[in-house]
C-alpha cells in the first residue's frame, strides 16, 4: 500500500468537495471549544492552555505509510479500507514531572497543555458480527488489538503511535485562519 488519494471516479476533483465545511461552520466549533472546554480548562488548571496543533504534512504522510507498512507486514491481506486514524485527547505532564518526557524530546514549555495522541485503528468483526475499529499496534506478538492487549498480561514497550505537533501557544497564531 502506498499513501495516496482514494479517488471515488479516477479525478482530484471527486476528492476535493468531500473535504469542504463551511467557513461559519468551522468558526462556531472553534469558538464553542474555546467558549467552554479551553475556558475550563484554563480556569481549572490556572494555565493558558494551546488552542490548536499543527503536524507537517510529511509527517503526517510519514506516520500512514509507516501504519501502511506494518499492517501490511502482520496482514498482507489488509486493505486501506480496513485502516484509520484514532486522535485521542491527552495532556503533556506537569514540568516536574517533565523526567516522563526523557525519550519524547518535547519542549519543557508544552507542560500542562493539551495534544493529540494518533494510534492507528484496523476494522475488524467482534464477537457478534459488529464491524469496529480497534486500536491496533502490529508491533505486538500474537493478536495485535486494543480488545486482546486490555486482556493480556503483557505491557507493551512502544506502541506505533503519533504525537508531537506545534501547539499554539505557544507558538505565535498569527498565521491561522481561526485564531
């Protein structure tokens, strides 16, 4: 599998409108975030939490070919179809507790603030039939699933996931459209 567009008719067009919100739109979620969660947050925490985190977009592609790759390697017969993205809400630790960080070298200034987590997802039937999207680390011995890894005794070492984006702050929001 190579990472590319899925294209619906062969065209870039067909892909282009399914990636459309309106402007207005975009702008209320944001604002409905910064109006409630990250005003919690702040007032919760006593900090000025990020509003926003940027990933490069090789990166990105990095981090897919890389999910591409593996679950080619534990499955050649799994399809991109199968594969997905699972962003998970998580926050960097307090700065004295900043020892944690020792093998993600993260700026000591992101303490306390919020990111994303991405673990890659594989579709696959429970036990009733149900098609889901586990969380999925082909790095593991045996099944490689979020329902048999919360069963198991085994603690995984590292797991194939993405996190370290620019957050904003405290990076400069200057160059956002939604600031």
């Amino acid at each position: 599998m190579k990472t590319k567009p899925t294209l619906e008719d062969g065209t870039l067009e067909a892909v282009s409108g399914t990636n459309t919100i309106a402007s207005e739109l975009v702008k209320k979620l944001i604002s409905n975030y910064r109006d409630n969660q990250m005003q919690a947050v702040n007032k919760e925490l006593g900090i000025t939490d990020s509003h926003s985190i940027w990933f490069d977009l090789p990166k990105l592609k990095k981090f897919i070919a890389c999910i591409e790759d593996e679950a080619a390697k534990a499955n050649p017969d799994v399809s991109e179809a199968d594969l997905g993205i699972r962003f998970y809400y998580a926050a960097y630790p307090k700065a004295e507790d900043w020892s944690i960080m020792e093998s993600h070298p993260v700026e000591r200034e992101y303490a306390e603030r919020h990111t994303l987590v991405m673990v890659p997802t594989l579709k696959k039937a429970d036990e009733t039939g149900e098609m889901l999207n586990y969380d999925f680390c082909p790095f593991t011995t045996g099944s490689t699933l979020a329902m048999a890894a919360k069963n198991s005794a085994e603690t995984l070492p590292e797991t194939l996931a993405e996190n370290h984006g620019a957050l904003s702050p405290p990076h400069d929001p200057k160059t956002e459209i939604f600031p």
